[in-house]
C-alpha cells in the first residue's frame, strides 16, 4: 500500500490528511495486520485533551446520522462483537484497551470479519494521528467486506478527527 504525507501547509489548514502508517506498533501485538491506515490532523497547542478525551469527542459527539451509521456499519456489516455503547469501558461499543494522556486504543472482534484495533496517538502538542488495524480472520472474506467498508472508512475517519480538532468538551 503506497501512502503519502500531506505538504505542511495542507496539514496546517486543519485538515486530516492520510499519512504512513507507523511501523513496529507495539501496541497491535505480534501479528501481521492485513490493513492499515493513518490519520494526522493539527490541533491547537492550547487544547488539552488526553487522547481518549478527542476520540470520544470525535465519535460520541459526532452527528447522531453519522454516528448511527459508524454502529449500524459496525455491527452488521463487520459484524463486530460491541459492548453496550452507555458503558464507561467502551466507546461506541469498542472496547478501551489503553487509555493514557497521549495513547489510546479501542478494540473490536468479528468471528466474520477479525480483529480491529483503533490506535489514537499525540506525538506533540500540535498533531493528533489515528491509525487503524484490521486482521482478517478468514482473509478472503475479510478483504471483501472490507473491498465495500474501507472507501467510507477513509472518508469517515478523517471528517470525525477534522470535528473533533474544532471542538471541544
């Protein structure tokens, strides 16, 4: 998968922009992932939001059509095994399997589909990068499932972070 990074001044305009997925993520565990991409988008220094802090804002806060949609999609497209979206330990039914300051991870599993990770960084003060994982469990039905998903992830993806940027909770 070819991938490339934004120019700074694109970045800057607050925009999410695709870039390289980072390697050696010790946080996704051994195994090959069979998808992958990142999501930068600038934030201001001045916010202060831990990680968990913009994701939720960016999803739990997003308009209910595209939230209901992110679920609906979820669930029985992928059909991804999701806790109950009310839960503290869950963001719209994924589970919180990391949550610190600058690092937060969501994972979902699918006996149809496999394994996602959702893996939200701060590297600095000034940049936010979300990066998705898939795993196949059965890798012919997954990469068709995913032939459909995958076009309105990446647009989904970074129009909840550009939402999240310019807000706050």
């Amino acid at each position: 998968m070819t991938t490339q990074v934004a120019s700074p001044a694109v970045v800057r305009s607050g925009r999410a922009q695709r870039v390289p997925v980072p390697r050696d993520e010790p946080l996704i565990g051994d195994a090959a992932y069979d998808y992958a991409d990142s999501f930068e988008v600038r934030v201001p220094e001045s916010d202060e939001r831990s990680m968990e802090e913009f994701v939720r804002c960016a999803i739990e806060d997003a308009p209910r059509p595209v939230r209901e949609l992110v679920w609906l999609v979820h669930r029985d497209v992928l059909r991804l095994r999701l806790g109950p979206r009310s839960s503290a330990s869950h963001v719209l039914g994924w589970r919180i399997k990391t949550s610190e300051r600058d690092v937060f991870r969501l994972e979902a599993t699918s006996p149809l589909f496999g394994r996602g990770v959702i893996l939200a960084r701060r590297p600095d003060s000034t940049r936010a990068v979300v990066t998705t994982y898939v795993f196949h469990s059965r890798p012919t039905l997954g990469r068709a499932i995913w032939t459909f998903v995958g076009p309105l992830h990446r647009r989904v993806a970074p129009y909840l972070m550009e939402r999240a940027r310019g807000a706050s909770r």
